[in-house]
C-alpha cells in the first residue's frame, strides 16, 4: 500500500500526538494523485497521512513538502484546514515524503451515493457554502501569510496552458485534436490578469470536508495544485467539476445534478456577493478548466496504464469520459463566444 507500517508507526509515536500503539493504516479516497491514508490507534485516535503516488512520477507533480508548506501557513486563518502535524523525509521512515495531519470530522461529498443521503435543503446550503469558503481562500494576505513566493507572479492564463499542453505531450496516451483546438482558442481568448491571489487550483465537492447539518465547508483538502493567480480560476474549475441537472453529460462528478444543489449561475452569484469581484471572464476560465480536467484525468490514466497499483478502488478513468469532458470543453467554448 505504499507505507513502511512499522516505521511510520514509530514517526508517528515520536512526534507526540499522543497515539496509542498499535496503529492501522487505510488508503481513503477517490484520489488517484496523491495517496491519502487513514490512521487509527488503540485508544480510537485518528489522523491523516498523504504521500505521493508510486512509481514514476512528473517532476513538478505531486509535491507533499510544498503542500505541507501551504496547509502550515493557513493554520489560524480564515481558511478551514486540517491541523499540521509532521512531515518526514528520512529514507529510514519513507520513500517519499510523509505529510500527518489532523482527522476532520465530516462528509465528503464525493459520490451520489453520499450527496443522496443529505436533504435537499443541505445540498443546497453546502453548494453555496462553495463560493464562500472560496472568498475566504482568494482573501488571504499572501505577505502576512508568507506565501508570496510560493509561485510566480507572471499572468496565470499564460502560465496555465504552457504547464498544461506540456503535461498533455508527457502524458497522453493517444492523439486528440480537440486539446490542441481549445488550447489555440484558451491562447486567442486570455483575459488581463487583474489580480493576484492564492488560488486552490482543484476546488470542488471531492476535496472539502462538509458539515450538511450546519450548511457549512469545515476544511479544505488537496492543496496540491495549489498556487498564485487569478482568484477566477478556482470559480471556472469549480463549475467545471459542477454539472447542473439538465446537462447532456454529467461526467465524472454527477452529485451535484440531485435536487437542491445550486446551479453553476447561483454559484457565481453567490461567489459575487462575498467578494464583489468582476466576473466577467469567468466563462474562459470554465473553458479552462474543463480543457485541464480532460488533461489530468488522461494523465491519471496513464498512471495506471504504467503501474495498476495507483488504480483508486472506485476505478481509473475511461477514454469516453474524457472525451465527454473534452465536448463539454468545445460546448462551453462555443456557449461562451469564445473561437
């Protein structure tokens, strides 16, 4: 499963948190980038562990030491994150770098199968405590915070589709025209860049922690692709990953079609009311992501091709689902006047 047991065990109980001997670890999660384990000890204690995935890795990818940096600098903001409590990378403990943090309480929201459970009324306060805890993460002062020099300060648009058409020409595993096409129109299209704040970069249902009985986002996870750039990305991603009821396809991420949940305009609306942003060129920036979610879902499928361990349990994706992203991409595109 990726852990040395006996030796992360021992890390572990050095590092005071009071666990109690012996210790099991579970791989949790639909995620298939970095590895996210659940630990529990005798006495009913519970925590968090993240590595990043096995085998061959892209070098930028992946990096739970930067992501233990974010997560530490957000402790005792407005942001709800989990409790940092060690990172290691002694070879005698890991192969790659270990992350423990606190167990948060909640629903993740990451099936039907779960969102069916809640009310309508609760899917409706939980979705539009999305945009809410998005105006919290885009409110950071990145100099107080100290995170100022965690990325460039260059357009994020330009810097998006060179990191993204690069990891297409890594990572495909066949050729579709459909990538190249968004990415001239993504490159036609690039709105100014009119600020510059900390942006998730992989905001949506599957990587909150939710409290549906008080409506309410209690942490945000999965800070991996987390960076600095304009606050609308992390809006468009999260339309993105929002399919409404009524749409053709809902791809990969179908809860939030179930009565209740907000639609994609609620959601801008309601993002809008907390910030007072201009979102003009929030359409682009779903386009954007849409192009990007294909581009990571062919790279997790690439992932498993070269080594089926990193198959999460709920299965890898498919060639016809990322090609249903790929035409909700074209669609937005040309819903949005955008050629």
């Amino acid at each position: 499963m990726g852990l040395n047991e006996d030796a992360v065990s021992a890390w572990i109980a050095g590092l005071g948190v009071g666990a109690i001997a012996p210790l099991s670890f579970e791989r949790i999660g639909n995620g298939q980038s970095n590895l996210t384990y659940a630990v529990s000890d005798a006495g009913g204690g519970r925590w968090v562990l993240r590595r990043p995935p096995l085998g061959h890795l892209l070098a930028s990818a992946h990096d739970v030491v930067r992501e233990h940096r974010i997560l530490s600098s957000l402790q005792g903001s407005d942001v709800p994150v989990p409790k940092i409590l060690g990172l290691t990378e002694d070879p005698e403990v890991t192969d790659a770098p270990l992350v423990l943090m606190s167990y948060v309480a909640g629903v993740v929201i990451d099936s039907v199968g779960v969102a069916k459970k809640l009310t309508p009324g609760q899917r409706n306060a939980v979705g539009l405590a999305m945009p809410k805890a998005l105006a919290k993460i885009h409110a950071v002062d990145l100099r107080d915070a100290g995170l100022e020099d965690l990325a460039s300060h260059k357009p994020y648009a330009a810097r998006q589709l060179k990191r993204w058409t690069d990891q297409w020409a890594k990572s495909h595993t066949r050729e579709v025209p459909a990538i190249e096409d968004l990415a001239g129109i993504l490159e036609r299209n690039m709105p100014e860049q009119a600020e510059l704040s900390l942006v998730h970069g992989d905001f949506h249902l599957s990587n909150v922690i939710t409290s549906p009985e008080e409506g309410e986002v209690v942490a945000v996870v999965d800070w991996e692709l987390c960076t600095l750039g304009d606050p609308l990305a992390d809006v468009g991603a999260l339309l993105a990953y929002w399919p409404e009821a009524g749409d053709e396809d809902a791809g990969p991420f179908p809860a939030s079609t179930l009565e209740g949940f907000p639609t994609r305009a609620e959601l801008v609306e309601a993002y809008v009311h907390h910030t007072k942003r201009d979102v003009t060129h929030v359409g682009y920036w779903h386009v954007l992501a849409l192009w990007k979610l294909a581009i990571i879902a062919e790279g997790v499928l690439r992932r498993v091709i070269d080594d089926p361990r990193n198959k999460a349990e709920t299965g890898a994706p498919t060639v016809a689902l990322i090609d249903g992203i790929i035409a909700r991409a074209v669609a937005t595109a040309e819903a949005e006047g955008l050629h």
